[in-house]
C-alpha cells in the first residue's frame, strides 16, 4: 500500500511538471485563435505581452517584486491581488498554481477582470495598460508586422492602418522598466520579460475621503502611466 501511495505521488508530480509550458510565437495564436476564439485584433496584443512579459513560459515565476510578491503565468499575474496563496484578496478566486499550466482557460478569464477593473476607473480603451510589457514595448508597435511570421493569409477585418516611421519606434523605458526576471538569468534586451507591479492595486492614501469618488474599488495600480 505504501509503495502504490509513492508511485500515485511521483505519477502526479510528473504530470504536474508536463503541464508547464514554453510556446512558441505562432502556436501560442494560433491556441488563443482556435481554441478560446480570441479575434485576431485581440490576440496580437497578448502574444506581444505574453513575449515580454514571461518569454511565454507558463510556470514563469518573478520572485524580484520589492514588496516580497510574486508574479505568476503567461501573462505575469501577481499573487498579493488577482491570484491566491496564504495571504491576498485573490480577486480571480483561484490558486495562483493553476497559472503555471498550459491550459490557458483561468489566465484570460482573470485578465478579462483586471481589464474590467481597469476601465471602470481609467476609461474604456485603457484595460491593457495595466501590463507594462504591453506600454513598453506593445502599444506603439505595428503589431501587423510583428505577427506577419505566423498570419500568412490576413483578414481584412483585422488589418489595421500601418504607422508611419516615426510613430511605430518604441518608446524610450526607464531603467527600472528595464529590470528583468533574474531567476530566468536573462539580461535588459529586447527579448526578455519586465519586472513590473502593475497588476498589484493599492489603497489610496492621501485623500482617504475622495478615494471612492475616484475609484469606487479603493483600489489604484502602481503603474506610472505615461
């Protein structure tokens, strides 16, 4: 009986670790496309954010927050707010454990809430800016061009007017938008993930009376926005 429990434990940790997974640009749309139906306009900018957010790795864990969170997923979701461990408002109801597979159902059903949270109060159109992968290097991008390696047949609904020169050059980052996941050994280029707060809400604490005027949640983002 003993040694069936240790065979049950090893065959679940197995399957536990097969379960992570590191996509490649084109097969990680062509899932979000197909299997959870995400129009094309949509799944640009989650490829883009998901590149420079985990260098699409799944079980991405980014330990180098300042205040001791953590980051966790394709898309990077901090466990003090969205995602649950001992401590946490866990807004998505979830263990942030279930971030760190390959099946992707949890991950955009809680983004679909920071997206809400976000545009309810900074304004409808703002929901992706709560992830600095997509201000830094997404948002001013021709994400046509960047996505022309997987889409050999584009859809006219989902072309969008090409930018010119000058507008489609990324923006100049700080230093600390620079910083990189040090436990990926990766360095500040272009293809490595940002260490950021921005999903991790905080109370406002210089006008405590007007707070829910602003933001009936209580609740603002780190993030600077530019």
């Amino acid at each position: 009986m003993r040694n069936l429990l240790c065979i049950v434990i090893l065959v679940s940790a197995v399957t536990t670790d097969t379960l992570a997974k590191r996509f490649e640009k084109c097969e990680l749309a062509t899932v979000l496309e197909n299997k959870h139906k995400m129009p094309r306009e949509e799944v640009k900018n989650w490829v883009c954010i998901a590149q420079y957010e985990s260098t699409f790795n799944t079980e991405a864990i980014n330990h180098a927050n300042w205040d001791g969170s953590k980051d966790y997923g394709l898309f990077q979701l901090n466990n003090k707010y969205w995602c649950g461990e001992e401590s946490g408002k866990n807004e998505c109801n979830m263990p942030c454990s279930a971030l760190l597979d390959d099946d992707l159902t949890d991950d955009l059903a809680c983004i679909k809430k920071i997206i809400r949270d976000t545009e309810r109060w900074k304004g409808k159109g703002t929901g992706l800016t709560a992830w600095v992968a997509y201000v830094n290097r997404c948002q001013n991008r021709n994400l046509d061009d960047y996505m022309a390696e997987c889409w050999s047949d584009p859809i006219d609904s989902n072309i969008i007017n090409t930018k010119d020169e000058e507008s489609t050059q990324e923006p100049e980052e700080s230093t600390q938008e620079q910083e990189t996941v040090t436990e990926n050994g990766g360095s500040n280029n272009e293809d490595s993930p940002i260490i950021n707060l921005v999903r991790v809400p905080i109370m406002l604490q210089r006008f405590p009376y007007f707070q829910h005027l602003i933001n009936p949640y209580g609740y603002i983002y780190q993030q600077k926005y530019q």
